[in-house]
C-alpha cells in the first residue's frame, strides 16, 4: 500500500508541481467584490427576538 499523503514540505512542494497546468493558478485579474448592501431592521424582524431574554 502507497502512503499518498506528504509527510515533508518538500514532498508537497513536488506533489503540487506534478498538477497538470491545467489546474494550476493563473495570472488572470479577479474582479473586484461588490459593496454588501446595507442592513435594515424592521418591525417584523424586531418582533422576532422580542422576548428572547425570557428563553435565555
């Protein structure tokens, strides 16, 4: 039976450089992350956790 796992940096680092190109990062740019929207509380979501304090 093969041990598949690296026990050592350098047998990852020579696993990793046997991942086809494929694969392989690339220098491509990511676009960037859009602004969450903001948070809005309202009645509803209020009434929800209203008596919470009675459950803890």
């Amino acid at each position: 039976m093969r041990n598949t796992e690296a026990d050592t940096l350098d047998e990852l680092i020579d696993d990793c450089t046997e991942v086809p190109a494929e694969l392989r990062p690339t220098e491509k740019v990511l676009p960037e992350p859009r602004a969450a929207a903001k948070w809005q509380v309202t009645d509803a979501n209020a009434a929800q956790v209203d008596d919470l304090d009675a459950y803890v």
